[in-house]
C-alpha cells in the first residue's frame, strides 16, 4: 500500500470545496461512529482500492478514512467522516492527466538546474 501523503496532500484534495453528505447512519456516540470508520476500512481492504487509509484524527471529534480507486487517467477518492456521532461521506475525482510535461529530453533540459545560467552574485 502507497503512503497516503501520495494520495491525500494538497494536490490531491478537491479543485472545489465538495461537501460533505449525511450517511444516513446513526450513532449514539462518537465511539460507535469510530467504530463504523474501522469496519468500512476492513472491508475496503478486500476489494480491490488503490489506497484504503484511517482512520485519521483530523481535529478532536474528527475522524476520517479515505479509500481512493484508480479512475483512467486519475483517481476517485471517498472520504468517510466521523464528527462525533455525526456519520458523513463525500468523494470527487482527481485527474492525473495533463498534470505534468511529458518527458522528453527537451522537457528535461527546459526544467534542469544545471542547465539554467547562473546568476551573478
């Protein structure tokens, strides 16, 4: 399994804020909600995710789980999440393509430090 910094740091998170919908579960505590993150977790690991994560303590009161599938030229993130009792999910795609330049050799002496002119000091 790939760390989750690869999966969920800032180039991975939403272009736009997407919000956060109820579960439709209830929970009598926020134990009972943590309890249900780890469940989904296992299961997840079955099937075939590129990255099943969690539970993470976000803030106090805020647990969540990330399962992200491969998606053509991406990926699709779920994201679970437990606000005390509170049981919650969203998801949106993140696109791979045209994030980076092709490689080539031009591209890689066009982004070379050691090809660049030094600057006088």
């Amino acid at each position: 399994m790939l760390p989750a910094a690869l999966f969920f740091g800032i180039a991975a998170a939403p272009a736009e804020e997407v919000p956060f919908e109820p579960g439709g579960k209830v929970f009598a505590d926020a134990a009972g909600c943590k309890s249900h993150l780890v469940i989904l977790l296992s299961q997840a690991k079955t099937f075939s995710y590129a990255a099943a994560e969690g539970p993470y303590e976000m803030a106090p009161g805020d647990a969540r789980i990330h399962l992200v599938v491969a998606e053509g030229a991406g990926h699709r993130i779920t994201e679970h999440r437990c606000q005390l009792e509170k049981f919650t999910s969203r998801g949106w795609t993140h696109s791979m393509a045209g994030s980076e330049e092709e490689f080539t050799v031009e591209t890689v002496a066009r982004t070379a430090e050691w090809m660049k002119p030094a600057t006088p000091r």
